[in-house]
C-alpha cells in the first residue's frame, strides 16, 4: 500500500556546506533532500569569525543555489564580541553563534567546560536575540571518552540556561538518552536538534564503518532508542538538524592520513531518512512538527521575516513510502563524497512546483 | 639512562599466522619479536577443523621458519568431537581447541551463550589435557554491543569453570576490568592472554583510526588501566598471547569494501611494546613472568616435550629502552601490514645467538 505525505518544505536547522569544490557540490544537494531553510555551521577553514565572513559566505553559498534560505552562524572565538554580536543581529542573516569543544576553556578543577570569558557575549546574544548554538561534548580528558563527552557536558548546559534564563540555547545532534532528559528539564528558551543518523546507528554500526563514524559518535541502543522517541513525540523541544556533514571519500576511508575524518553525509536524503525512521517507529503523523514547524518556531523564522507565512505553510513536497535506492557516491574526483546509507532504500520525494 | 633487560625468548600465546602469500610475510616476523613458541589461531579460510588440515598447516609454517616452535589449535565446531580430541592430543603438536562466538550456539531466553552440544568434547579435552580458548564475547543481540559483549560473556566463563574445573582455559584477549575479576575469582586452571595493543588503546584511539580497530575492542580508560595492573602484578594467571592480526592495509583502510576488517598488527614488535608499556608503568620486574613464564607454566611446555628446559631458560633476547621507531608498513602490495603504533617509538629488541 502506497503512502504518500504532502508537508512545507523542510528546516534543516544543522548543516555543513563548505567552501570551494565541496560547496558546489553539497549546496545543490540541500534541496534534493526536501529542505528550504538550511541554519549554516561556521566551522570553515579559518572559521566565520567576523559579520564581514558571514555575509561575504552566505553570498557564495547564494550563488551555486538561490532558492534555498541561508541562516548564517558565527564560531564562537575571542574574536566574537558583544559589538560584533550587535552587528551581526543587524545584518539580518546571522541568526546565531555556534560553540565547539575547542574554542572553550577547560575548567580542570571540575573537569567541567567553562564558558565564564563568554558571558558578556551572551548577555548581548539575549539582548539582541540570536541563538546559542553548543556542539555539546567536554573536552578529552583522562575519564573522558567519545562515550561519555556528551553526558559530561550537560552540567555545562544546565548551568548556561540557569544563568541567562532568555538566552535561546540549542543542545546540537544530542545522541544520548541523558541529553534528551536534561533537554526536557530545561525552559521553553532550550531546545535540541537531532540528526537523520542518529535515529539508526549504534557504536555497532560506525565501529567498522567509516561512512558512519561522526561526532558526537552513535550510542548505545538505549540512546538511539531514546532518540527516536523524542523526534516523535511530538515536543517542539526536538527538531532537524541533520548535521551532514560531507567529506571527501578518501577522507573517510583514511586513505591518505590513515585517520577517518568525523561526519555523516545526509543532506541529499535529509526527509527521506527521517520518513522512513518515522514510519518504522509508526509514527509518521509526528513528521510535519519534527521537519517543518518546531524548529522554525524556535528559530522564529517567520516573526523575524526570513520566511513568509505562505511559504511555511505552503505544502512543496511530496513523501512517498515507495523506495528510492540512495545512490553510491556523490560528487567527482576529489569531492566524491559517499551519503549515508549508500545502496540502501529509503522513501522517495518530490517537489510539488 | 639506557636500561638493558636480558631475557628468555618469549612465549606468545595468541598469533593469527593466516596462510598463502600473508603467512610469508607474517611468519618471519614472530622471530622478530622476540618469539619462540608461537600458539597459532586455527580461523583460516576454510578453518582448521581437523587434526590432517592442522598437522599440514603446521608445515606449511615450518618451511616459511623452522625456527620458530608453533603450538597448533583446532577450531571448535561440529567437527570436533571426542576422538578428535584423543587424535589430536596424540599428534604431540596440537595443543588446544579456541572457541569463537559464531561457533557457538545462542541460548535466546538467557541471552547467555550455551555450549552444551560442547561438553562431550569439552571431557575428552579434560581427559587429553587440551586447553580449551575462549573468544569471549557474547553474539550481537538487541542490548549487546561491542562494548558490552565480553561482560555479557562473563557467567558462561564461570559456567564452564564450575562444569569443568579441571578443563584448563583462557579468556583470550581480556579488554575489561570486569573480565580480569572474573579470572581471578576463578580456580588455577583458568587464565587470560592480554595483548599489546589493549595495553594502550581505549576507544578514542580506536574511533578514527582503522589501524587500532579490532574485536573485541578497546573500551575505556579504567579498563585499560585494569589490564596493565593485571599484566604488570606478577599474577601468574595472566600473561602474553598478542592477538596479532594482519590485514592488508586496503583491507584495513576500507579502501575495497568500505568497512574496516577487524585486527592490530603486533608481531614484528610483540616483546617492544610490551617493554614500553611495563616502562611507563614503572614495572619493568614484571617483564619477565609475563612474556616468559607464566603462559610456558600454564601450557606444560616443558613437562609435554614442546621446549626444554634449558630452552626455556637461556638468556635469548636483549631489550633495550634506546628506542626504536616502528616501520610504516611490512611486506608489499597485497599483503602490505600497517604495524601497531607506526612510526612510532618503542623499545629496541635484539636476538644474542
């Protein structure tokens, strides 16, 4: 029996475009995978630390494909300060600050993250409404391990929301039951994307698997059991963001360092993975608020005018439980990339204009 | 300072020597490592299910050197059986059947591995005093990953103990603070191998890096730490078997499949980085009954003809803290290896006869 599911299009709140050959390659695959707004990580090389880099990014990335919406993001660095926070909530276009394990101080007392040199950049973030975005695992440590990074965090989390209470905090691609719970203790103002990959891997799967080794890495069946059951549940605290996250093929496999580069490749199948986790879990009706509406309601896409009222209500896509076989690799050359669950069947879709 | 430590060859208890164009290249380098008796795995293509297939596979690795002394195993499987047993006990060369997970049957309500269709072999190897090895994981199963699989294999190891206490066997490979209790608890005629590379590696190490990747895997800091006490406490019941497995670096690197085959490369260096390891934990002392004695005294070699004892006791290799860095790679083109930790440091070894 065919199922078909007509939605908006997609917010992907959680995205890794690039620069150069690997940017034209993945930019077009944003729509592909059923998706018009794509949030932006700043993580380039050097990293999106000025308002000038943001706007000068989202400018490149505008013209491989300007139908999608780009929302640009800052990489939280001493370079970010509360006046270059008053600009880029200026600019229209950054919509927020991301924070990676590495641009933050260890605290090696308590073995705890310590954002205290940032404080007055949140106050100015709370003022002028962007949103904090925490690549959410403490540092390596002696006790600390790809495991336990994530749940080691939430103290960190916890302690953030209780100091700026209006500051709008998303906990990014949460994988562990602990995040989800700690999510869900906290206000309305803090919410957590979560990933396509997640909602299917365990440490089993990436463990002799570079396509699927990323960071924060897949958890134990009991996470991913708790993950899927927060995307569908139907609590707007819990929506995409796919965090795909290409990389060249040899990169992955390690063939020229020997090391596996971290990160997943889902942009080009972004609805068609969660579709098909949705159904599988039998919760298909829970798909428009995980895809479409909780995250541009955080986000406040609409009150903020990156989208009108039609064009997020307006039904552009067409899910269909009829496989579509993901296809080997993507991209040529140096900027081959392999998607996640290459080979397999996913659902299918189409737009509808 | 250059510390120098004169000892006896080394005895390694756990080798993966493989057949064809791999055993040439792999055979010469348990010499290499300091290594005179060579207790080698029977998991060929097709596996070594009988004592003819054993007995000429212990040619094969005696034309490539003859130098070495290989102690031969039979894989358990239907095959086995009684009079198996009592052939191979006879041949004077076959020394232990090794059990590994797929071998074995699922008891699905305990989620606990059963070896019942076992046991009638499990008395003749009583009788014949063959010592049984134990690849102890438990199968994947719903809550059983790779992090947990050698803890859910625990009660069948002290099941089989209680069954047969005088059935000598070896949790192979032991990863876990939980495994090195459970053979401690357990009677005389129970010990363990601990590999080289489970001295160093936890998962971080292993989460990026194919070259550290192997079953089981490494898994957490106080684990790692659990096993280097347990190898450098002069606790007779653990001692060296290296789990040396080589991979062609394609296969390793996930260059034809996209998966990463399972294996640490340590024979060339096997006593080196065990040297190194002792060092760094400030328990030189224990060098010798670990890679010497301890495994000898377990396996009778001298009481069962395998070595005299004057060879047993001859000071045989010299190793040395000047360091010596680990090569690249060994052997060419398909059956080129990656070693454990190259380019790297460890300690130096040489041969005095």
């Amino acid at each position: 029996m065919t199922t078909t599911i007509e939605l908006p299009a997609v917010a992907d709140f959680h995205v890794h475009l690039r620069d150069g050959d690997m940017m034209k390659t993945v930019v077009p695959t944003v729509r592909q995978g059923g998706v018009s707004v794509a949030y932006v990580m700043p993580n380039l090389v050097p990293p999106i630390t000025s308002v000038e880099q943001a706007l000068s990014y989202h400018e490149r990335l505008r013209e491989v494909d300007p139908t999608t919406k780009y929302l640009m993001t800052l990489y939280l660095s001493p370079e970010i300060t509360p006046d270059v926070i008053q600009k880029a909530a200026a600019t229209g276009v950054i919509a927020g600050v991301k924070s990676y394990p590495k641009g933050v101080t260890t605290n090696s007392a308590a073995g705890v993250v310590s954002y205290e040199q940032y404080y007055p950049v949140f106050e100015a973030m709370e003022k002028h409404d962007l949103v904090l975005n925490l690549h959410g695992e403490a540092p390596s440590g002696p006790d600390t391990t790809v495991l336990n990074a994530e749940a080691t965090f939430l103290p960190t989390l916890l302690d953030l929301h209780r100091r700026f209470p209006n500051l709008r905090i998303v906990l990014e691609h949460c994988t562990t039951a602990a995040a989800v719970e700690a999510v869900k203790q906290c206000g309305p103002t803090v919410a957590a994307t979560i990933t396509a990959h997640h909602l299917y891997l365990t440490i089993d799967q990436w463990a002799d698997n570079p396509h699927c080794f990323c960071k924060p890495v897949a958890k134990l069946p009991g996470d991913r059991d708790a993950l899927v059951a927060a995307a569908t549940s139907g609590d707007p605290k819990f929506f995409l963001g796919t965090d795909s996250a290409p990389h060249p093929k040899t990169s992955k496999i390690g063939a020229k360092t020997g090391r596996t580069a971290a990160g997943v490749f889902t942009q080009p199948y972004a609805a068609q993975y969660i579709a098909s986790a949705f159904d599988r879990a039998g919760k298909l009706e829970a798909l428009k608020g995980f895809l479409c509406d909780f995250g541009r309601r955080f986000y406040k896409t609409v009150e903020k005018g990156w989208e009108t009222k039609e064009e997020v209500e307006k039904v552009s896509i067409v899910l269909s439980n009829e496989p579509t076989q993901v296809v080997a690799e993507i991209g040529q050359g140096e900027v081959s990339v392999v998607p996640f669950m290459a080979g397999e069947e996913v659902w299918s879709l189409r737009w509808k204009n």
